[in-house]
C-alpha cells in the first residue's frame, strides 16, 4: 500500500524521502509538499540509492514513485543548492547536470525492476522528467505536465531532449519544450505521456493495482524486457534482434520462465517466484 508518513521506514534524515516495501513493492515517496516536491540534492540522492537497492533486492519486485500534497515535482530546488566555493569555471555546469539531473533519470531508466509513476500533482522540469523517465505513469485528473526551462532561459536538462521525443516525436517535443505550456494529465495521456488518468482519489489504488500484478510477474523476464524497449530506439535492426535473442538466452535459464512454459502444458496459472 502507499507510504504514510507513519508507515515509512524513515529516519530523519530521511524524512523528505519516505520509502515502505510492501507485498514486493517498493514505494518511494517524495516528502516536502511545502515546496511542490522540487527536489534537492540530498533528496536525489536517496532515491538513486533506493533504485539501486530495488535492483540488487530480489525481495522487490516493482517500484512505485509517488509525492505527498498537491505536487509531485516541482523541479530542482535551487533554493536548496550550495553557493561555490570559488569562481565557476568552464566544465562546471556540465559536470553538475552530468553527476545530477542525468544520474537520477538514468537511475530509473536503469533501474531493473518495473518502475510506476503516480503522479499526483504538478510534474515541471526534473520532476516531469522523473515522471515520463518511468516504465509506467498513471496521474491525477489533476496533474499536469510543464516543460518549464524556457520560462527561465534555460536548456532543457535531465534527459528531456533524449526522452521527449522518443514518446510523443521531435514536433510535439518541440512544442513542449520551446513554450512551456502547462499540459494537462488528459492531454498527456492524448500524447502517450501517461498511460492511465484517473481521479485524484482513485491514484494511490490504482498505482498498488498495477504494482501488484507487476510484483506477481516474471521479474527477470520483466527486466530484459524493459532493456529491449528502452535501447530498440537507439540501436540498428540487427543490433535489436541480437539483443532479443540474447535476452532470450538469458530468460530460458530463469526458473519462472521454465514455470511459464510449463503452466502453460499444464493449464494452470502460473506461479512467478521473480527468479
């Protein structure tokens, strides 16, 4: 079920992430709803690590990225950010969006457990890239979805270029981008930014919904999968039926592929393990 400010297992430190693993499912919620969500340094760094440990634990076997209050991700929190100790210098900013922004969507794309979306509220900036960064999105009718860098002259960062296009093509991409216009959760679902829109109320259960059935599936098949998707873009025909093959070779190996094929024999459902 969705964390609780009760119910997470967060230290203080800890408190602007709160994360609960429940029935397989690691819930990771963004905690400061007095800022929208925008998130600080400490804050991403957190969830990388918690990403990195759903992928190394075979206790987990989905995620769910979600925010407390009316935002789900208000951008970077640059009030937040720590002044220089000294003058910048070229390769500065490079090097933050590089070791930042990129290392925290790439901890989703990465991630090799199926990772949900449930947006809540306002995604802007980082924080819709965090959302459209993920395996799955479901949102509030009440979401929406901003583009925001060009409000402030800035170049689009976190991977906004890579992943926009790739979703809804460069003409969209561009509009999104160089107006920055609020879009709206059921425009988003138009374009196939989001997969499902529902009623605020309704969010939280419908994201446990689709977890659980992510959490009963085959986990390594899921992750080879997710692999195979997320490159097909970027590699040549041959390179993706190399990689469909291989990943094939790999999944015959598992014991829930084996469970799979013989459910199947046997016409009984099957019964997934995640290995």
């Amino acid at each position: 079920m969705p964390v609780s400010g009760e119910a997470a297992e967060a230290a203080p430190r800890d408190a602007a992430v709160l994360h609960s693993l429940d029935g397989g499912v690691s819930w990771i919620t963004l905690n400061r709803p007095e800022v929208m969500n925008a998130v600080t340094p400490d804050q991403r760094e957190r969830i990388i690590a918690l990403l990195a440990e759903a992928s190394a634990d075979p206790a987990v076997r989905a995620v769910v990225l979600t925010a407390t209050g009316r935002g789900f991700c208000a951008g970077a929190d640059l009030r937040s950010a720590r002044a220089p100790d000294r003058e910048r210098v070229p390769g500065d900013v490079a090097r933050t969006i590089r070791l930042g922004a990129q290392r925290l969507i790439a901890a989703v794309l990465d991630c090799e457990k199926p990772v949900i979306a449930a947006v809540n509220g306002t995604a802007a900036g980082i924080g819709a890239h965090l959302a459209f960064a993920c395996d799955l999105v479901l949102a509030a009718d009440t979401a929406k979805f901003v583009e925001v860098f060009v409000r402030r002259g800035l170049v689009p960062d976190g991977g906004g270029a890579y992943l926009l296009p790739r979703l809804v093509g460069p003409q969209r991409a561009k509009e999104l981008m160089f107006f920055g216009d609020a879009l709206g959760a059921a425009d988003a679902e138009r374009l196939g930014l989001v997969n499902r829109t529902v009623p605020g109320g309704e969010l939280a259960a419908l994201a446990e919904e689709w977890a659980a059935r992510l959490a009963a599936g085959p986990t390594r098949a899921l992750a080879l999968t997710k692999q195979l998707v997320n490159a097909s873009l970027d590699d040549d025909r041959a390179a993706a039926f190399a990689a469909e093959a291989a990943a094939q070779e790999i999944n015959m190996t598992t014991r829930d592929a084996n469970e799979g094929v013989a459910s199947f024999v046997e016409r009984r459902p099957p019964g997934y393990r995640g290995h």
